[in-house]
C-alpha cells in the first residue's frame, strides 16, 4: 500500500502524520497542516480507499494502522506523532498501540477507543443511489443531495470526494463499495491487549457526544498518560468549527 500523502515543512523538523475521518480526505486538513509546518515537516495522509490513495477490498483499522507503518517505513521515518480525527483517531490510536516505538506523542481528536452505533446509513444510502452519470454539473448534485440531506456543509464535506472520468463524467474518489459494505468494522471498538504509554492528547467538541466520560477508564486503560481537552462551542468537526484554537492545543502539547 502506498497512500496518497500532502507534505508540509522542513525535512529538518520534527514529524508530524495527520490522519482523516471516515469519506474525507487530506485536503480537509490542508489549512491546519499549514500553519503546523512552521514547527514540525507534516504529512497529511488520504487513507485506503479515500481520495487519492489506492483502493482494496480489505478496510479496518488494522490495515489502517499497519498503512501507517508502512508509509514511515517507506519514507524512512523512525518516528513521529500520530493527530488523527475521528475514524484517523482510531487508527492513529491502534498505530500506538501495535508499534509505540514510531510514535512521540500522539494525539486523538473526537473519538474514543470504543464501539459506536451506525449512524451513517442514511448518508450511504444516499450516495449509492445517486446515478452520477445522469448529471452534468456539480450543482446539479448539490440540489440532489439537499432533498436527503438538508445540512449544507455536510454535502459540501461529501462532494468533495467528488471528481471527473476519463470520459467528463461525475464518479467518486473513494471506494464507496467497499467502505459502506465495512463500515460495521469502523465502528468497531479498538482491542484492549496493548498500551501505549507515550504523551497522549484526547481532544472533544463540548457539542459532541463522541467522547463522554464514561469513556475515560478505557483510554486510562489504554493510555495511561492521556490528558483530555474540550473545545467550547465546537462539535465532532473541530478543525472546522474552531481551526484555531485546535492549532493552538496541538501546539502547546506536541511542543512541551
């Protein structure tokens, strides 16, 4: 597996590896990844079967936290910290756990290593039935999507895994197929037979309901030097509801 990646900095700094959420991709990260390339060289990564990085029939986070080793040993990184944000907080998570020697600190932004309910079938009901190949213009989608899923900047996140064929055609970026038939696997708690006992930042939107306190045996469990951070007025999408602020704690904790 060799995944599509954005580089930013210094090959003199220090590492920093950004992971994404479920059906996103680097570029949702490309603004915060720009401000952090002034202190670390960050790699933001697009994981198996989303944006530009090869697609596979096998997707959960065990080939995902082994996709990252892979991506350091490829790129002859010995180490570096791990920031992954939801379904990439899992994996980043796991990536600690099996292999805590190539990783300095890391951090987890709005997800817990536990189970969680399916709450996107609607979403992937929606996009599999959409027949790309009867529009020709994005707006045209937009309007499609809004009779299913009214949040504007919920589709405007979607369709950007939006792109053109060979041919002038709509079709999707990611593996659509095979992520919404695994998606059970992404809900899937993290196992409980590892630790990692490195630096360790949990991050939550005080309007998100991702990370709860009940949740905080587990992650002591697993990572038992865990600090835990809540961003006021933010939900699960932090690094858009409050970039600055989420710049403004990784910084502080990766350069302590």
């Amino acid at each position: 597996m060799h995944l599509h990646y954005n580089a930013y900095g210094s090959e003199s700094l220090p590492v920093l590896i950004i992971l994404h959420g479920l059906l996103g991709s680097s570029d949702n990260w490309h603004s915060i990844a720009q401000r952090l390339s002034e202190h670390f060289h960050t790699f933001a990564l697009d994981a198996r079967n989303h944006g530009r990085s090869p697609h596979s029939d096998h997707f959960n986070y065990q080939v995902m936290a082994e996709d990252v080793a892979e991506f350091m040993t490829q790129h002859r990184i010995s180490s570096a910290s791990l920031m992954g944000h939801s379904m990439g907080g899992k994996t980043a998570a796991l990536t600690a756990l099996l292999h805590p020697e190539l990783v300095d600190k890391l951090i987890v932004v709005d997800i817990a290593p536990r189970s969680y309910k399916a709450h996107h079938d609607q979403v992937f009901n929606v996009l599999t039935s959409l027949d790309l190949n009867a529009f020709e213009y994005r707006k045209d989608i937009d309007a499609a999507l809004a009779l299913k899923i009214p949040d504007a900047p919920v589709r405007h996140f979607l369709m950007k895994n939006l792109t053109r064929d060979e041919s002038g055609g709509f079709r999707w970026k990611m593996n659509l197929e095979v992520i919404e038939k695994n998606y059970v696997r992404i809900n899937e708690e993290l196992p409980r037979d590892h630790q990692f006992h490195g630096p360790t930042l949990f991050i939550r939107g005080s309007k998100s309901g991702y990370i709860q306190m009940d949740d905080l045996p587990v992650i002591s469990q697993l990572f038992p030097k865990a600090e835990l951070v809540t961003v006021k007025n933010a939900s699960h999408w932090i690094h858009v509801d409050a970039p600055e602020e989420l710049t403004h704690i990784m910084l502080d904790f990766l350069s302590f």
